[in-house]
C-alpha cells in the first residue's frame, strides 16, 4: 500500500474528520469566551476593585532605556487567561456531564428478553406433554440444549 492512499484511508476515516471539527469549533469557541471574558466579565470586576483594567496590570522589572523596550510582567493578561480557563473548563464539564447522563439513561433502559424460537416452542410443549405422561411435576425435568437439532 502506498504512502498517499495510506494517508487518505486515514485522513478519511470518521474519527478523524470528527476531531478536526472539534478542534476548529473549540478554536472559536476559545475566541469567544475570552472576547467574553476580556470584554463582559472583567470590566465589571475591574470597576468593583476600584476602576483596574486587568489587561494593564504589570511589573515593570527594567525600565524602557532609549531604543530598548522595558522588560514588563504582564500579570493581569494572565489573570484573564485563567478566568477564560475556567470559563471554558466548566462548559466543557457541563458538556460531558449531559452526554454521561444521556449515556446511563439509555443503558438503564430495560430490554426484553428475546422472544423463544418456533423450536423451542415446539421442545417445551413435548416436554410439558411427556411430564404429563409419567405423572412428574414439571419443574423436575430439564432438557439439554446441546443434544438439541
């Protein structure tokens, strides 16, 4: 088998196609929820702790000198990073929890037992008859599925 159809056997198999469109809607999502972030949820927080946009919070650990930038530690970038984690971890979670629970619905779901053969019909009446026919009570007599047909 060659390299290319070796690679399109792969590339086209379900599982495949199926992470493809889960990475590329997870990246939009991942755009969303930090637009959410940055733009609904931290302004609010911000003006509550006294007016700080967490995007400008940083340490300054050198200073800018002449044509050199200055060697900044931008930790409320990092903070928002953490808050658009949590964010994306929990509908995630709620995700999983509503398919795990979709799943253990249907696995409790009853299932009948199948219903007997034609041929098995017709054994249990002979059976029934032949206990009959030397007095037992039926529950004494079993039949040997392997020696049937």
């Amino acid at each position: 088998m060659s390299v290319l159809s070796e690679f399109k056997a792969f590339a086209v198999k379900g599982n495949v196609v199926d992470m493809a469109v889960g990475i590329i809607i997870g990246a939009a999502f991942g755009k969303i929820v930090s637009s959410f972030v940055g733009d609904v949820v931290m302004p609010p927080i911000g003006l509550l702790i006294g007016g700080v946009d967490f995007s400008d919070l940083a340490f300054t650990l050198r200073p800018g000198e002449g044509t050199l930038p200055a060697v900044v530690l931008s930790y409320g970038k990092f903070i928002q990073s953490i808050i658009d984690f949590v964010i994306v971890a929990f509908a995630i979670f709620m995700g999983v929890k509503a398919i795990n629970r979709l799943k253990r619905e249907e696995a409790v779901a009853p299932t009948l037992p199948p219903a007997p053969s034609p041929q098995e019909v017709l054994l249990g009446e002979i059976r029934d008859l032949l206990k009959a026919q030397n007095g037992q009570p039926l529950e004494s007599l079993t039949v040997d599925p392997t020696r049937l047909g």
